[in-house]
C-alpha cells in the first residue's frame, strides 16, 4: 500500500489519466499507511491544481475584459443588444423572408440563419444523392464505373472549397452572357448572368387534392410494406412490393389529378427590356454556393459510403449467401442494416460540415448568416463582438442539436457486445 | 463395404489457367462486361469520356497559349487555357508583393524547409530527433529573419508584402507545427479525471469544433484587437496565425484522443506498477505509441489545414487563390475570357498537387503501421 | 490391407454406433480445376460422397481443403469439371444456386453471426426469407435448435454477447434450421479457446450420430478418428491420400501423409 501511495505522488500532476483512475482506486481502500506530506494526496494535489488552472484563467478573462474596455472607450463605442431592435437599413439581395430596409436587425439575423438552412437543406439533399451513387460507384466491378468514380473524388477533395466557390462564380457563373441573350435551357428556363431562371408553378385551390392523394399512397405504400412482412411471416408468401409501391406512388395522385380536374399552371419567365418578369430567379450566389457545396461534400460523402460497405465484412455476405438468401435480400436484411451504422456517424458530421462551409458564401456575396451578421451588420452597427458572439451561437446550436441526435441514434442502434 | 481408400502416385504438376480466368480478353470480359448491365455501363462510360475528354484537353494543352504566347492570342475566339498569363505572373503567385530583387530570400527558405522536412518524412532515415529539433526550432527562426530581415543587414520586408503560396506554406506549416502540442495538451486534458480541467478542455474543442473556420478568422481578425492593451497592433499575419492555429488545435486534438483510446488499458496500468508517475508514463510509454498510430490523422488534419489557408483573405492576407484571384480581376493587361478560368485552373493544380501527395503519403503510413501493427 | 479393413470396418461399426450410409450420392465432384487467377489452387478433384457419408478432409494450411468445400455451396467458382450436390450440377445458373444453397448449411471459422440480430433473429432470418416458414414455426424451430446446442437461454441475446463456443453453436444451429441435407465445416473450431472446442465438437458428433451428411475441414484428428467414415489428405490442390480413419492414421501410405501426420499426432 504504501509503494502504491508513493507512486500516487507522481500520479496527480496535472492531468489525471487512466492510471490515476485505477491508483486512486487502489488508495481509496482501508489504509494504515504513514500519512504522507499533504501535497502528495493526490486528492489535494488535484483540488490545488485546478484552483490554479482556475485562477490563471479568471485572471486572463478579467484582463481581456479591462483591455475590451479600454479600447471601446478610446474608440467611443458602446456595447450591448440593443442595436437588434433598431432599423437595418441595408438591402438583402436574396431573401426567403419579407425584407425591406426598414427592416430591423434581428429580421436580419433571421434572414441570415433561413439562407443559411435554405441552401445547407438543399446541399445536403443534393450532395447524399450524388455522393451515395458515386460511393458505390466506386466499389463498382465495372472498371470504367470505378476509375471515373475514384477521379471524381480525388480531384474534388484535394481542392479548396472557396476555390471551386470562385471557379464556379468567377468562372462559369459570371461568365454567361449578358440577360438579353440568354440561353435557354429545356422546360421555359433561361440562364444568364443574373442567375437561372424557371417557371413558377401556380397551382389552383383544388391541387390540393393531389397533394392530399399523394400523401396518402405515401401512407398506403407503407402499409403495403408492413403487411408484405407479415404476410411472409405466417405463410411464406412473398409479394412484389417494390413495383407496387411505384405504380401506387404514380397511379394514385395521377387519377385524382384527373377527376378532380385540378389545374397546375405555370408562370414562366418572359424576357422584359432589362429582365425577366415572372418566374423564379435563381441568383448565381446561390447557384454557386450549391454546386460548389454539393460537388465537394458529395466527394467526402462518397468516401464514407464505401468504407462504410466495406467494412461490413465479407463473410457477413458468404454467411448470408450459404443461407441461400438472395442478392436482394442480402442487401436489405443484412448489409445494409450493418452499413448504415457505420456510415451514419460520419454522414451527420459531413451534413454539419456542408452546414458550417456554407458560411463559405460570403466571399460570393451569397447573403447567408456570416455574410448579413459578421459582415454588413457588423459593420454597420460596430457592435463586432456581439454579432460574432451572435453568429457563433446559432452554428453551435447546430452542432449541439445534432450531436444530441447523434448520441440517441448511436444508442439504439450500437452493437450489444460482452 | 466397398474400399474406399486412395493414394495419389503421381503428383499433378500446376496447369496454367484457362484463358477465359486469366489474360487481357478475361479482364477486360470480367471488368467491363461481366453482365447486360455493365455492358451498358461500360458504354456509357465512354461515352461520357468522349464528351468530357476531347474539350477538356483542348483547353487545357491543345489549344492553350503556351508560356510564350502573347495576349492577342489568349483573346483569340478558339483560344484554350492562357498559360501566358500565368508564367508572366508566376513571381507575384508565389511571393506576393516581395521585393523582386530579394526573392533570393524566400528561395533559401523553400530549399531549407525541403531540406529538412522530407527526411522527416521517410521512415528509415536516421536521426529524426536532431532532424525535428533543427526543423521545429532552428528552422523557423532562421526563415523569420531571412524573411522579415531588418538585421545583418538584410532590408527589412514587412509582412503585408509577404504573398502567394510563401504565405499558404508559411500558414500551414506554422498552425499544424504549433496546434500539435496544444492539441496533445487539450486531448490529455479532456481524459483527465479533474472536472475543472476535462470541462474546460471539452468546452473549448467543442465551441471550436461547432463553428466555421471563417467566424474564427473574423474574431481574430476584429476582436483579437481589442483584447489586446491599448496601443499594440497587432501583425495581420499574426492574427491569421492565432485564428487557425486555435483552430487547427480542437481537431488535432480529437485525432489524439483517438490515439489515446487505442491503447489498452494494460499499457497504462503496467506503467504504473513499474512505479512511472503520470508525465513519465505519457511521455515514456503512452503518447509515443499513440502519436504513432494517428499519424495518418494527423496528416489528414495537415491537408484540410492546408486548404482552409485559402480563407486567411479575410484578414487581409494574400494568399495562394487570394494572389491569384487579385490577378484576375485587376491584370487588365491579360483581360480575356479564359484568364479567370485558367487562374483558378493553375491555383486548383497546385494545391491538387499538394493535397494529393499528402494524402498518398497518409495511405502510405497507414499501411506501414498496420502490417506493424499486426506482427 | 482386405484383411486389416475388414477388422477396422468391424471397429468402426461398433464405435460409432451411425447409422447406414445411403447408396445415393449426395456430392459428387468429378474433374474439378479451379484457379486464382494464375494460381492453380485445386486440381483435379474427383470426390463422390454418399447420403449420410462423414468426411474429414484435412492436409496443411493452404493445401486448399477450405477452397474445396466452398465451391460445394458455390460460395467459390470452379472453372472445370463438374459440381453435382444432390443431383443439381451446379453452374452459373443463379436459380440452380439458390437449390444447392438451401439444401446445404455452412458453418465458418469465424462464426459469421449477424452482429445486428438477435440469436433468436439470427436463426430465424433465412427459414422466413428463404424457406417461406411462418414465423411462429420458424421460431419454434429456432428454439428447438437452440435446446439441441444447449443455449436456448441465450436466445434474446446478441452475438456480441456469447464467448466463442457459444457463437459457433449458434451458427451451426443457424445452418440446421434451414432443414439441410449436407451441412460443410470449415475448421469450425480454429478460432476457439480450446475449453470452448469440445462443446463445439460435442454438436458436431451427436449431429454424427444422426445420419447427417458432414464434411469437415479440421485439425481435430480425435474428432476425425470419431465419426468419419472417410479422411481426406489434402496438399498442393489435390487429393494425396484418401481411406478410412483407421488406416489413414494408422497405416498411412503417401509420404506426404506420414509427414503431416507425425507432425499433428505427436
């Protein structure tokens, strides 16, 4: 006891590992052990050593504060929160939200966080998409499949992100022609320097109809699913359910639309003297920030994706091909179930980046939280250290809500082990 | 019962392979056809090669002005990539706005760096202690005053003038050498059993984790001022080095912790018994084994940081794409509709070419340590 | 050598107490070449095994023993001769594959147990999806497998949760409630602490007993000498030696054979 108590004396400096953990453990027992010298108790060594740690710290933050001071004063600025109920007076070149420059700042803020989720929602839809097709793309036995695959996503990620941003802003985006001579593209849309341009559905009151039957084959698809299984499971009768979720999702909305006679019109885009009037306008920041935020985390996606296959390991698919399951079956019932656990972790933490890389947009002038709080704001109002403050704040609710997310799926989902 | 037994008199010798397992046509039959389906992959494959390919090469070489080439031509209507435009700009992509006349300066700096940092870099070359100590200490203090000068009598360069890929490298090689041992710090802090200290180092990984690199360079870049005492200015490179080495740090240390965790718990324990107190057992035992696997973490760490060097333009500095994009909007002499793009074009080459050889040189560790690892 | 075979026939008879072998052929390999790539890893293997037949093949690593026993489920392709498993000559054909494959079980080295179900949905998975087997009755099969391997109390459990022998009781219990004719081994016990092997073997033997039609790849001789009707040699891809368990140890004739088996049976 008492070796184990000396040992202890180095134990404790100022970080205590894993070892200290079982020392202490050890110590903690009945003991007729000397007392030691007090500091070496590693209870106390430990209590004295964070109160330091504390005391450093406070000192450091209250000389912060003093020096913050001290240079507002000298630079007569003030501080406070106040400023978000005051008017904006600038204007938001892209906005989800009613906007105008009367508008007050905390409008703006909201403006901000909306663009921000707007094209992060998009991005990340667009970007799981095309980052699972290529990720199993490249485990693909096709040799042309694979190789395009694996430059795609070699050439992508060892790129900057604000480089492709600027690529396809500068270079692409901004090099098209002038809105006069637009090009057309398929479907009544257009694409000039302003953006894209597309035609706006407009549909009447009894649409909703359509949408209601589509919910509902949505519903009945789902259904169809559950008592597919419980068919199989108490008569072995198997049923084709993927086919029939199809022609359910197709028929179903399709005939209402029909019957009810709904009516979808479409504004579309017509060429004015200096514009477009009607349609939806896609301005090229945007366009930009969501290829260029799609094409780059569709490449990281992608890596994920096959090491997540690939880390199901292969005799799971000779055990379930010995057991004379199916190629379909194999993939549904055992494949998948085990990839999905190892892909999704990394996925959020993909989403969260494609999130937090939006912020890239303010060098486009893509008017996301970044862009509108710690730029024009910030600049107007002086307040730097709130509105930063302010910025910060809404990324890491983000990330403390997804991490909380993440934390209830990796606890249903891990692996019971001895 | 009939006798069932068997004995071989004559060994079979190998038989080469039928043709259709093994020789071009089986691979081509097994890689590009084995099925309808990849048939049809496979020719949509080339297709999609055929569209992309010709024109790609088109601009990028057949076409393209070479070094030599003048304007006129870059401006020509079938004109590819402008490779004039960049081989005229070439000094100020690398160097910025340094004086011409002392980018002897820079050079002996690029050449040290190599120098000693390759060798670090190969496994089997010896005496990799005095190699970091030179690198990690001697090195920087040299390239600082060949580079900012002022003293035996070199003229004296601010750090506004520094530009180019020297400012890119500098950033890099500076925020991942100083984020490595404040990252270790923050990693053994978050393990430790001290609430004080394991909240304080959570905290601080995690707050800089949740947020973009871009609202860390803001603060450095406006708030670190006013932290500061009345009357100090602050360096702008400096603050672009706080900003992305507090950065760079949070996830350095994850990837430690992660070292960390790898190694069992018996390690630490028979640490113990030998009667090693806590420093002597990280230090002896732990952190060598467990820098050793993350090295390819922090090798990937290095290539993302690497990257994010192209958001220090909001500090003001000019970086490698910050150079090259200033170039493209104001060389007016080299105006044409391909100049942007071919600038964008030389930037994603080059740190392509040295993103990719990291990474390479990451799978290559990877599979060293893990054969190592196995026997 | 009539004389010897007659007595150890006698022998064999009364120590294994098995059943009858069958006259019908249930695996039938005739010819077969296979390589990897430019490696020719089985050659010329010519095996007929009989209905309710117990054969251990056994030879030193590499010799392709494991190989030989994959292609019977087709778990490996073969690229000449012939495949017959209980009259299906297996080719390509995917729906002749999933035939072989219900009919013949397999239990790996490494357990293969689906980490993500539960024992009970382990053994239940492949009768439901496969065989079309309700699920009360599937389960009820599962449970009386799981007596038969003597863990039905592990049954909601998951396979990260049992020791080794445990998890390949399990898996051999996963293969029997497909129902199978053959079942294949392959060193159903290499990966185990060797405490744990005898529970294994002690599944496999009373298997034996029950007329099941077994190939094994194993290092266990005691197990070899036990139930099998038959011990394959296997070195270099082909078969060296082939005969009864009695004269194979004991009167083995291939000086491949003497080596490898004075080297095992110390």
């Amino acid at each position: 006891m008492l070796v184990a108590v000396k040992g202890d004396a180095w134990n404790s400096s100022v970080f205590g590992g894993l070892g200290t953990n079982h020392m202490t453990a050890l110590d903690s027992g009945p003991s007729t052990a000397p007392k030691t010298f007090f500091f070496n108790d590693p209870v106390i060594r430990g209590i004295v050593c964070q109160i330091v740690v504390a005391i450093i710290l406070v000192s450091f933050i209250v000389w912060i504060i003093g020096n913050t001071a001290a240079n507002l004063t000298a630079q007569n600025k003030t501080t406070g929160f106040d400023f978000l109920w005051k008017t904006a007076g600038f204007d938001i070149s892209f906005t989800l939200l009613p906007w105008t420059r009367a508008s007050i700042y905390w409008q703006a803020f909201l403006v901000g966080i909306t663009n921000t989720l707007l094209v992060a929602f998009i991005g990340i839809v667009a970007a799981t998409v095309l980052g699972f097709t290529i990720g199993i793309a490249r485990l693909s036995s096709n040799f042309i499949v694979s190789s395009l695959a694996t430059i795609y996503v070699e050439t992508i990620r060892n790129i900057p992100l604000l480089l492709q941003l600027f690529f396809w802003y500068f270079a692409v985006l901004n090099t098209m022609p002038a809105v006069r001579e637009s090009y057309e593209l398929p479907l009544d849309s257009f694409i000039n320097q302003r953006g894209i341009f597309v035609p706006k559905p407009m549909p009447d009151p009894q649409f909703a109809f359509v949408w209601i039957a589509l919910l509902v084959a949505i519903a009945a698809v789902f259904g169809l699913r559950y008592w597919v299984i419980r068919r199989l499971e108490t008569t072995g009768k198997r049923f084709p359910v993927f086919l029939t979720s199809v022609v359910v999702l197709v028929l179903l909305p399709a005939i209402v639309w029909l019957v009810s006679g709904a009516d979808l019109a479409f504004e579309i885009p017509v060429l004015e003297r200096f514009s477009f009037k009607g349609g939806v306008q896609l301005p090229p920041e945007f366009l930009a920030l969501l290829f260029g935020l799609t094409i780059y985390t569709a490449s990281f996606i992608a890596e994920t994706v096959r090491g997540g296959i690939q880390a199901v390991s292969h005799g799971q698919t000779e055990a379930a091909q010995s057991l004379g399951l199916k190629e379909g079956d194999r993939l549904q019932l055992v494949i998948v179930p085990q990839a999905m656990r190892v892909i999704v972790p990394p996925l959020t933490s993909q989403y969260l980046n494609l999130t937090k890389n939006s912020s890239l947009g303010a060098a486009i002038g893509y008017p996301e939280l970044v862009n509108v709080f710690s730029g024009t704001a910030l600049n107007q109002t002086g307040r730097a250290i709130e509105c930063i403050a302010l910025t910060m704040l809404v990324y890491l609710t983000f990330s403390l809500l997804t991490s909380a997310i993440m934390n209830w799926y990796n606890a249903r989902v891990s692996l019971v082990e001895r | 019962m009939t006798n069932i037994g068997f004995v071989r008199s004559e060994l079979i010798p190998a038989k080469p392979a039928p043709n259709r397992i093994s020789g071009p046509m089986a691979w081509v039959q097994k890689n590009l056809f084995a099925t309808p389906m990849d048939a049809v992959l496979t020719v949509f494959g080339m297709l999609f090669l055929l569209w992309i390919v010709p024109p790609l090469f088109n601009f990028v070489i057949g076409q393209a002005v070479g070094p030599s080439g003048t304007v006129e031509e870059c401006r020509a209507v079938d004109a590819g990539a402008c490779w004039a435009y960049i081989y005229n700009e070439m000094k100020f992509f690398i160097y910025g706005f340094f004086d011409i006349a002392e980018q002897w300066r820079p050079n002996i700096v690029f050449a040290l760096g190599a120098l000693l940092f390759v060798p670090l870099l190969i496994p089997k070359v010896p005496f990799k202690r005095v190699n970091a100590i030179l690198f990690l200490l001697v090195y920087p203090a040299v390239s600082y005053i060949l580079l900012a000068g002022g003293v035996f009598g070199l003229l004296e360069m601010p750090t506004q003038k520094w530009g180019g890929l020297l400012i890119t490298l500098i950033i890099s090689v500076v925020g991942i050498t100083l984020s490595f041992p404040l990252g270790i710090v923050l990693a053994l802090g978050r393990q430790s059993t001290l609430p004080v200290i394991k909240t304080l180092c959570v905290a601080f990984i995690e707050l800089i984790r949740a947020v973009p690199l871009i609202t860390i360079l803001f603060m450095a870049s406006i708030m670190l001022p006013l932290f500061m005492p009345q009357g100090t200015t602050m360096d702008k490179l400096l603050r672009a080095l706080v900003g992305v080495t507090l950065f760079t740090s949070a996830y350095m240390a994850e990837v430690v912790r992660g070292g960390l965790q790898a190694i069992p718990r018996g390690q630490y324990e028979a640490g113990a018994s030998l009667g090693l107190g806590y420093s002597q057992r990280m230090y002896f035992i732990i952190l060598p084994q467990a820098l050793k696997h993350v090295i390819p973490g922090i090798v990937n760490n290095f290539i993302s940081l690497f990257k994010d060097t192209s958001l220090v333009y909001i500090v003001g500095m000019k970086d490698l794409l910050e150079a090259v994009k200033t170039k493209n909007d104001s060389a007016l002499e080299w105006q044409s509709s391909n100049t942007a793009t071919t600038g964008y074009l030389f930037a994603a080459m080059v740190f392509w070419i040295f993103c990719f050889s990291m990474s390479r040189y990451s799978i290559f560790m990877e599979r060293r340590l893990n054969t190592g690892h196995k026997r | 050598m009539t004389q010897t075979s007659q007595t150890t026939a006698d022998q064999v008879q009364s120590a294994k107490k098995a059943p009858a072998i069958g006259t019908r052929p249930a695996i039938e390999i005739i010819g077969m070449h296979k390589w990897y790539s430019d490696f020719h890893v089985l050659r010329d293997i010519n095996l007929t095994v009989q209905d309710g037949e117990r054969i251990v093949i056994a030879g030193p690593s590499g010799s392709g023993k494991s190989t030989l026993i994959r292609c019977v489920n087709r778990l490996e392709e073969h690229q000449e001769g012939q495949i017959i498993v209980n009259g299906v000559e297996l080719t390509a054909d995917l729906k002749r594959i999933d035939e072989v494959r219900r009919e013949v079980g397999m239990v790996f080295q490494h357990f293969n147990l689906f980490p993500h179900l539960t024992i009970l949905q382990n053994l239940t998975l492949a009768p439901i999806w496969v065989r079309g087997i309700p699920k009360v009755e599937a389960e009820a099969t599962a449970m009386h497998y799981l007596e038969r391997v003597k863990i039905p109390e592990q049954a909601n459990k998951f396979p990260g949760q049992l020791s080794g022998g445990q998890q390949q009781r399990v898996a051999i219990a996963r293969s029997l409630c497909m129902q199978p004719k053959i079942m294949l081994f392959d060193e159903p016990t290499s990966a185990l602490d060797p405490e744990m092997v005898k529970e294994v073997l002690d599944v496999m033997i009373s298997l034996a007993e029950e007329g099941m039609t077994m190939i094994c790849v194993t290092h266990e001789m005691g197990f070899a000498h036990q139930v099998a009707n038959r011990v394959i040699f296997m070195d270099q891809g082909q078969i060296i030696e082939q005969n009864e368990p009695e004269q194979f140890f004991f009167n083995p004739q291939h000086d491949r054979t003497k080596l490898f088996l004075s080297q095992i049976l110390r």
